[in-house]
C-alpha cells in the first residue's frame, strides 16, 4: 500500500510549521505552567527537529523542480539570497535582544539579566565577542535556530544536485557525513568562547536532506511506502519514547558506553534516538489517514496562514519570547500571568501574519488590475476576441 501526495499545496506542512513555530515561541519563555505541555515532553526530539525536516521538505518543493541545466545557476543564487537575509536576520535579531537585555538591566537596575543568555561574554570583552556574533561565532541563547538553517541553505545547491541524480547515494554520504560528524565532534566553533555551535549542521544536514529527498522523490510520482510493519515499528518507538522521558531513564549521557551520537540524547549533534524518533512521528502523519488529515486544512485556516509567513512570524515571535522572559524575571507572576503573556505573544504572532497575508492580497488585486488597464482594446472578430478575454 502506498500514499500519493497531492500535487497542489498541501497546507500540512504550512500547519505543522505553525505548530513548530508556536511551540518553540512556548519554550523559549522557559518556566511558565505551559512549557510541560508542549512537544518535548513527549519523545526524544523537539520542535527543532520538526522545523529542520520541513524547511529540507520546502526547499524541496520550491527549488527541486527549478534545478534543472537552464535554470540550476538562478535557483542556487536564490538560495544563496534566502542564506543571506537568514544571516542578516539573526544579526538584526541578536542586537535587538541584546539591546533588550541591556536596556531592562539599565533602567530597572537589574544587572543579572547581563549575565543570562550568554550576554556575560560580551561585557567582559565587547570587541572580540562582536567578532564572535558577525562571524556566527558567538550565538545567543534561544537564537541559535537560524544560523545553522543559513548554512543548510549555502549547502543546499549541491545537495539537490546530488540527491536529483542519485538519492540513495545522496543519504548515504550525508549520514556518512552525519555519524563522523557525531563520533569525532566535528563542529562550527565557538568565538571567542570555547566550544561548538549549539545546533552543528555538520549533523543537521542529514535530517534536513531526508527532508528534501523524501519530497524530491514524491515530487517526481514516487510514494511514500504504507507497511504495517513500519507503521507498527515506528508506533512503538514513538510509546516507547514517551514513556522513557517520564522514566528515571531519562537524563542518560549515553547507553552501553555507546558514542553520544548512537546511543545518547545530545541535541548538538543530533543523536541517533532523536534522529529517529521525529522520523518515526513523521512517517506515522503522513501513513495514517486518520491523523495525517487532522493537519490538513484550507488555505485561509489561521495555522495555514501562521505558517506560510514563518520567518517574520519566528522573528516576531523571539522577541516577543526575549520581552516575555524579561518580564517574568522582572515579575514571575503566575499561571495567570503566564497564560496573558503567552496568548498576548501567540496572538501578535497571528496577527503579523494575518497582516502580512492582507498585504499580499493587496498587492496581488493591485497587479491584477494594473495589468487589465495595460492591455489595450483590439477589434478582432467575436472568436479571437473571446479567446483574447479568456486568456486574460
């Protein structure tokens, strides 16, 4: 048995997006009653796994079938645009955090904010920590989802050139590249602090590529296979996971003195168990038509509409997530307050993108109507002016 996917937009994927986004917005105001509730506290990954696969399934769908001989040098500088507005992004982003931090600390006498999100660093030594911040070296907490998602997008060329050509061969070297990655800790480092970078795409890339294979290979008619067997293997790790994270099991380095990346948890370097369990949960979405249609909406749903604009929505919503947590350190409040800061913060997010949508609706009857005013009358015969009107 296998299941075809929809050659339209399948808003399952502008749905999950938003989920990912929302829940990340959640947990990135830590200590709230809420953060419990959100999806890592039910397996092994996290919404950042969950964001890494559907951005690998969006480059897929917006630049797979553009790669071909005439067209492969616009769509890998086009890339290579989206990097640098990623790149451009998160600097805006750290410096506004930053000056967010700086400015509470400041005016509501509150010098131990400087000391929270890695913002200690750039007190005691601004000039080689500026370095650090332009060159990706140094990253704020909570902010570090963008830089490894503009280096994915550099790489991105080349592995939709490999995996249009030869996908299994593709994967392999990618998880080749994933495991040594994991074995031997190779990783971006830090600046001028020591260490890696919090999310290594050395490691990433493999989720990210599945990502992209995985749709590439469905764009082209392939399906995705329905076994029984995988539904019931991938079912069982998904319990089996839920249950551990709730179990003294949880909190282990590593099993059977296994490297981290085999048998631990470790989110730098995507460790095997994680890798496999946002796998398993995915595979299960898109093999149950009773849950895989719970994600599919219309176009204009709100979830739809939050996750076609995710990067301003994500930008909005770490700021929003920075100004929140500053306000609980200030006040902690409680669930009360937790919950208006939260829906305050969830509710902007809806409404940047409900505005932005709006924009581009207006833009798109302004074009409309611009080009009917540009096209001049001809008189023609009723047939080839009836073809002319309908071709408009």
């Amino acid at each position: 048995m296998t299941t075809p996917i929809s050659p339209e937009r399948d808003t399952r994927i502008d749905v999950l997006r938003a989920l990912a986004l929302l829940t990340i917005f959640v947990d990135h105001v830590p200590g709230t009653a809420f953060e419990v509730l959100t999806y890592k506290n039910f397996g092994f990954s996290d919404a950042a796994e969950a964001f890494v696969l559907i951005s690998g399934i969006s480059v897929a769908l917006a630049y797979g079938t553009k790669f071909r001989p005439a067209g492969r040098l616009l769509a890998t500088l086009k890339m290579w645009r989206r990097a640098g507005v990623l790149y451009v992004t998160h600097i805006v982003t750290t410096m506004a955090v930053m000056a967010l931090f700086c400015a509470v600390a400041v005016f509501a006498r509150r010098p131990d904010l400087l000391k929270l999100i890695n913002i200690e660093p750039l007190m005691k030594n601004p000039p080689e920590v500026l370095v650090g911040i332009v060159t990706l070296g140094h990253q704020l907490g909570y902010n570090n989802i963008l830089p490894v998602y503009a280096v994915l997008l550099l790489m991105a060329p080349a592995f939709v050139l490999f995996v249009s050509y030869r996908p299994v061969a593709a994967l392999v070297v990618s998880g080749a590249l994933w495991l040594v990655a994991g074995i031997w800790q190779i990783a971006p480092p830090n600046y001028p602090e020591p260490g890696f970078w919090f999310l290594n795409p050395l490691s990433w890339q493999f989720l990210f590529n599945i990502g992209l294979a995985a749709m590439l290979h469905v764009r082209r008619g392939g399906v995705i296979p329905v076994n029984r067997w995988l539904v019931g293997a991938a079912a069982t790790y998904v319990l089996t996971a839920l249950v551990w994270v709730h179990s003294p099991l949880w909190g282990q380095i590593t099993w059977f003195k296994l490297p981290v990346v085999i048998g631990g948890f470790d989110k730098t370097f995507l460790s095997l168990p994680r890798l496999l369990h946002i796998l398993a949960v995915s595979y299960l979405i898109v093999a149950l038509p009773a849950l895989s249609s719970l994600f599919r909406t219309s176009p204009d749903h709100p979830l739809a509409i939050l996750g076609k604009r995710s990067l301003p929505v994500f930008i909005a919503g770490t700021l929003i997530a920075m100004l929140a947590q500053v306000m609980r350190l200030i006040n902690p409040g409680g669930l009360v307050y937790d919950s208006l800061l939260l829906s305050a913060g969830i509710a902007m997010q809806f409404a940047l993108a409900f505005y932005l949508e709006w924009l581009s609706t207006i833009a798109g009857s302004g074009k409309a109507r611009a080009t009917q005013k540009d096209v001049a009358p001809v008189r023609a015969p009723f047939g080839v002016s009836a073809v002319a009107r309908a071709n408009r």
